[in-house]
C-alpha cells in the first residue's frame, strides 16, 4: 500500500491519545473513517479529530472501499470477531491488546491470518519505546551479567469505579475483558519479557478476589520459565493499600540488577560493580506512535514488523495458564 487508510472500529479512551493521532502524523497514512455502535460517540469522534465518516455499523465500514486497514480498540471480547471479519474483508488489521479474551481466540486469528495472508498487527507498542529499548540494550550488553532470575511486582488501590457494584468497568468483567485487570495489564509485562527473553513455556498461578468489590480476581500470584531455563515470578494485587502501591520488574544478574516500571516509567535503575547509575529515558507524548509508524511502513512495504498476531499469542497463552483457564 502506497497510502494506508485507516477505518477505526471502536473510538473509546485510547483513540483519544495514546493511538488515534498518531495515525495521521505518518507519511502515507491516514484515519478516513471511524466506527461505534453509540452514534453520538462516533459523530463527536469524527468531528474532533477531523475524520471523513462515520458508521455504527462494523461492516458498513469495513465495506467502505476507501478504508484498506482497521484500526481494532474494542474491548477483547469482540477483538477475534472483529480482526476475522477486517482480513476476511482483505484489509489489514491493527488490534489492541490482549489479542483477544482468551488464547483460543487467539489461535482462531492466526489461523485466518495465515489463510488469507492479511497481515494482523497487535498494539505492544511498549516493545518499541525508548524507555524499554534502554532496558533490553542494558540487559544484551551484560550490565548485570549472566540474567539467573526475572520478578514482576504490582499493587495499586482500588479504582473509585471499582466500588459501583451497578455499573462495574468492563475491564473487570470476564466475559468482556478475559478476566479482571490482571487481564488488561499484565500482557504489557508479559509480553516485554518474552521480547527479552524468549517465549515463556511454563506458567502456573493461583488466583484470589481479596476485595469482594467484582466477581473477577484481584490479587495474582504466578511462577513461570522461558525456553532458555530462566525462571520468573510475579506478583499482582489491585486492591492494595496506598502504602504497597508499586510497579517494578527486577532483572536479577549475576553481576548486578536492572529494576524498572512498565506503566508509570520511573527512572530505570542499574546496579553493578560500577555502583548505582539512573537512566531518565522520555518517551513520545503518543505512546503508540513508534509501532504504528512501524505497522505503516510493513504495509508500505518498506520495513518489516514482527509485533504481529502470532508473536502476541504466546502472552495469552501464559496468562490463560496463570488464571487457569488453560
């Protein structure tokens, strides 16, 4: 594609900025339609960032003959749905993450991706920041050595919607979201360790709902080991005192340690023989910026992309383990 233009199935909060602008600020590509079932939402979508059109019907966009790629920012349960009926329609395909709610989903994509040989992208735009390239070049540069043990640990407070049992977010609901925010948050983590180190191949976890606040889980405990024998732990709560509030991963080394935030991007913080070093890195201010200039120029046929959907599916995978749902 010499000008990829894109049709926006789903146009909720993360349109808004970490994706949707980033868009129209790459050569060759531009947002020329928009989609949500809530009309009001998809006409005040288009008008503000100056979209063509506007559909509440899915297929009516992906009829659009205007639209050759789809933008997918729905919640993962429609994910599958959405991806099998953008490629089916031959048009390339950028999904949020989770891939999907479940790995099964997952698999279903693949599968129709290798069929129609339409290209699916999945949004782990993290892979691609500069915060995050300067911790995997720490790491390949043996700032800490030989790595020997990888720990994640998260704990936030409940959110104010947390407590409206009338209306709970959907991202604690499982049949929307796969299951509760450990759904939604840990791939991010997950899925930067498998870009370090290689794909996962065991995971276990034992899951618990502490809160009573939503029927999914809130607090998560898991152990898994990657292909090349490094084992790995992690911790999750999402009803923690403010006290306990933390995001960190630890890289463990025989010559020293790596520690660094994954959502709020704390300073990276190496330790070794060469004493304490920080390492303030910023990011840009459209954080999906980097992988969807990436996505544009695969499709161009200029550079080559491999945040696709069969790299993405080994964190559902572990996920599903963890949650024992596989």
């Amino acid at each position: 594609m010499e000008h990829v233009r894109w049709g926006f199935i789903g146009c909720g909060e993360v349109t808004e900025k970490k994706s949707g602008p980033a868009f129209n600020l790459i050569e060759g590509s531009e947002v020329v339609a928009v989609m949500s079932r809530r009309a009001d939402r998809a006409q005040s979508y288009a008008e503000r960032h100056g979209v063509k059109r506007w559909y509440t019907d899915p297929q009516a966009l992906l009829n659009d003959p205007e639209v050759n790629a789809v933008y997918i920012a729905t919640p993962p349960s429609t994910h599958a749905t959405y991806a099998i009926m953008a490629m089916k329609s031959g048009k390339a395909v950028y999904v949020e993450k989770p891939m999907a709610s479940n790995y099964e989903d997952c698999c279903r994509i693949n599968r129709i991706a290798e069929k129609t040989g339409v290209p699916c992208f999945v949004a782990y735009y993290r892979r691609y920041l500069p915060y995050f390239i300067k911790v995997k070049d720490l790491v390949n540069s043996g700032a800490v050595g030989k790595v020997v043990n990888v720990q994640i640990r998260f704990a936030v407070p409940p959110r104010d919607l947390d407590y409206n049992k009338t209306n709970l977010p959907w991202r604690v609901q499982a049949d929307i979201a796969g299951g509760g925010y450990f759904y939604d948050l840990a791939p991010h983590q997950i899925d930067l360790l498998q870009e370090m180190f290689g794909p996962i191949l065991e995971a276990e976890g034992m899951k618990a709902n502490r809160g009573g606040l939503y029927p999914t889980e809130d607090s998560v405990s898991a152990c898994f080991k990657f292909g090349n024998g490094l084992p790995g732990s992690g911790s999750w709560c999402f009803v923690a005192h403010e006290s306990a509030k933390e995001d960190r991963i630890d890289i463990v080394g025989d010559k020293g340690s790596l520690s660094f935030s994954v959502f709020t991007y704390q300073p990276i913080v190496l330790q070794n023989e060469n004493g304490r070093q920080e390492f303030a890195v910023e990011n840009p201010p459209y954080v999906q910026l980097p992988l969807i200039k990436l996505v544009v120029e695969h499709l161009q046929d200029k550079a080559i992309c491999t945040c696709d959907c069969v790299s993405a599916t080994p964190v559902n995978w572990v996920v599903d383990r963890i949650l024992g749902k596989l």
